[in-house]
C-alpha cells in the first residue's frame, strides 16, 4: 500500500468509516447491498443550535437507557440493541423492513465538542443528544451509557 492509500485509510478510519466492512459488503463475492448486516446502523440528523451540536437519532422501540455513546475526538460511536419483542410468535411472514439486533452509528463531527455535560432526550422514538462546541479538538475518548 503506497503512502497514499495509506493516508486515506487513516482519514476514513479518522471519520468512522471501515473500510474492510465496505469491501466485505460491496467487494468481489459480497452479496451487495441487499444483504442484511450482522448489525444495523439507524438513521441520523446532525446539526448545530447557537454553541452546540445536536445529534438526532431515529431509535423508535430501543430502551435508549442501554444505548452506550463513545466519544474519541470528533468521532461519536452509539451502540445498543432493537429487541423483537412481539406479544406472540409469527406464524407467517408478508413484508418486513424494521431492523433488530445490534445498532451501531459512527458520526464525524465537524466541529469539535466538549465531554461534559451531554444531554440527552428521547421523544416520539427519537434520540437527542446535545453537546456544547469545544474551542479546540480534544484527543481523549470516553465512553457513557446514555440516561434520559
């Protein structure tokens, strides 16, 4: 691997991205993308309010209290599980879209943020999660279970 294939490995690793996931779904032999993942990753919005930044994510029937949020830089890591949890077992199936099992969205931020005082809401199956804008980049990584 020349050095430049190197250095954009480490800026898509930088954003989150995994790029031996990418070959295994989309490369040589992989069943494409309408295979489905071992894990799952939810819909998100992100954005900025005044001084901070806003990450919205489309968690409809997770318990969002067992959802562990990683944060390393500007990379936010959200992790946690969809539970079937049916009232009574299928005796047939006719259509079905809504993922279960393990979740796991990776974001980059654009703007670098603080590690205190994150704050959390969840209404109408969505995810809020609230971080103040930091002035300068900050290298270390914590990880915390969110609590609404």
């Amino acid at each position: 691997m020349g050095v430049f294939d190197r250095q954009i490995a480490a800026q898509l690793a930088e954003m989150g991205i995994d790029l031996a996931a990418l070959v295994r779904a989309y490369g040589p032999g992989a069943l494409g993308p309408c295979a489905r993942p071992a894990v799952w990753a939810p819909a998100a919005d992100v954005y900025e309010v005044d001084d901070e930044v806003v990450i919205k994510l489309d968690l409809a029937g997770v318990d969002v209290d067992e959802v562990t949020l990683t944060l390393a830089g500007n990379l936010v890591a959200l992790s946690g599980v969809r539970v079937d949890d049916s009232p009574r077992p299928r005796s047939g199936v006719g259509h079905m879209e809504i993922e279960y099992g393990p979740f796991e969205k990776r974001i980059w931020l654009p703007w670098p943020v603080r590690h205190q005082g994150i704050r959390y809401g969840y209404h109408r199956g969505m995810l809020l999660i609230a971080m103040q804008k930091a002035r300068r980049p900050i290298a270390r990584k914590i990880s915390i279970r969110v609590r609404v």
